[in-house]
C-alpha cells in the first residue's frame, strides 16, 4: 500500500524570491547609475546612496578585521546587511520574513561558522586548527568544543528568535484589536469585521518591531560575524 506524498511549500519560500528579486533590481539600478554618472561630478541619488552604503560596509569591516581583510570581506557582508535588512521588514509589505524561518537564519550563520574556521586554518595551518580544542588543557577540549559551536548556535537563534517573535506579537496584537472592534461594532454586522482600532496602534508597533528590531538584528549578526573572523586573523593584519 502506497502512502501519499504530499509537498508543501512554505511561505517563507516565495519570500526569499521576492526578497532576492528587490536586492537584484537595486543592485542593478545602482550600477546602472554609476556607470553613466559623471566621476567628477558631485555624487546624488542612488549614486550617492551606494558610495555612502559601500563606505559604511568598508568602515564596520576595516574597524573589525583590518584593512586588508576588510576590503576582502566588504562585498559579503555588504551583500548579508542588504539581505538581512529587506528580509527583518518585509512583513510590513505583507510577506512571510525569510528569517522568521530558522532554516534561512541557520544556512547564513553555518556561512559565518564556515568562514570562521576556514580563517583559522589559513591563519595557523591544521596543527594550530585542532590544537585549539586541547588548550590549554587536554581536559578542556569539550568546553573548547562547545566554544566553537557556540556561535552557530547562539547567531542563529538570536536572528531567528527575535524576527520570529516580533511578528507572533503583531498577530496577538491584530487579533486583540480586531476583537475589541468587533465588540464595538457589534450592532452592525456588516461593520463589524472592521479592525479600527489597528491602524491607530499598530504603526509604532510595526515601527519598533519591524524597522528598529530588524536594523538591530542586522547590525549585530553583521558585527558578529566580522568580529569572530577578524579575532582569527594574525595581529598585523
């Protein structure tokens, strides 16, 4: 007897399509202009915008990782802030935040994790990459162990946990506001389905939960990540 297989797709699926669609339109826009602006000319518009956000990315990179590797790293977490910001805010455009999905959230800290561990054994050879877990005891190898791992846990489930969470209390919030109007405009059937009382509440709700939370969010998992790598790499660098 055969059991039925069923597939479903999760939202958060169409979301990371669309959300990747947004980042690509911009970056081509952006490069478009650039191309056919004037290079002695005074930068303005979306010109101005990508000189300003690539001297952003550079100055978090090179304040955490040095010079060298910061003009390396740039593109990434240029790229990773970009992503990280559009995804946090995309519920205020009605779609399922990529990572209110603990698998997008997951797969972005494993790049992190990978790139960290790639920058140790570059840095230090294989000897200095499991070295590491016996220092500075033998004993301690399965604190250094968790130590490692620690980050890929904690990054992705910070992320994960607070997109998620501000989007649960948005629900409870609407479902909370569209009772207490439905109580109100109970002698009107045909009203009564109205939330009124939303779009007065929930503006500053979406402001700090969406917005606020979701530049935070990104800030801090871009910091982390430039921070865990730039601590890998050799002192003059």
């Amino acid at each position: 007897m055969m059991v039925g297989l069923q597939i479903q797709i999760q939202a958060e699926v169409f979301s990371i399509l669309i959300v990747t669609s947004v980042i690509l339109a911009l970056i081509y826009a952006v490069n478009r202009a650039v191309k056919q602006a004037d290079p002695l000319a005074k930068p303005k518009g979306l010109v101005l915008v990508g000189v300003l956000y690539v001297q952003m990315m550079s100055g978090i990179t090179q304040g955490n990782m040095g010079a060298k590797a910061g003009r390396v790293y740039a593109p990434y977490i240029g790229s990773l802030a970009l992503y990280l910001f559009i995804s946090n805010i995309s519920g205020l455009f009605g779609l399922a935040p990529p990572t209110a999905n603990y698998s997008v959230t997951l797969t972005l800290t494993l790049i992190t994790f990978f790139m960290i561990q790639r920058t140790v054994y570059l840095t230090g050879g294989l000897k200095q990459f499991f070295h590491r877990f016996i220092e500075p005891y033998p004993p301690f190898i399965i604190m250094n162990i968790f130590g490692v791992i620690a980050p890929l846990i904690s990054m992705s489930l910070r992320l994960f946990g607070n997109i998620t969470s501000g989007g649960i209390i948005m629900t409870l919030v609407y479902a909370f506001t569209g009772f207490v109007s439905a109580q109100i405009l109970g002698f009107a059937p045909a009203l009564a389905q109205i939330d009124f009382i939303g779009p007065f509440i929930a503006p500053a709700l979406h402001a700090y939960f969406d917005v606020f939370v979701g530049f935070i969010q990104m800030f801090v998992f871009i910091s982390l990540t430039t921070v865990f790598i730039g601590n890998e790499l050799p002192a003059q660098e």
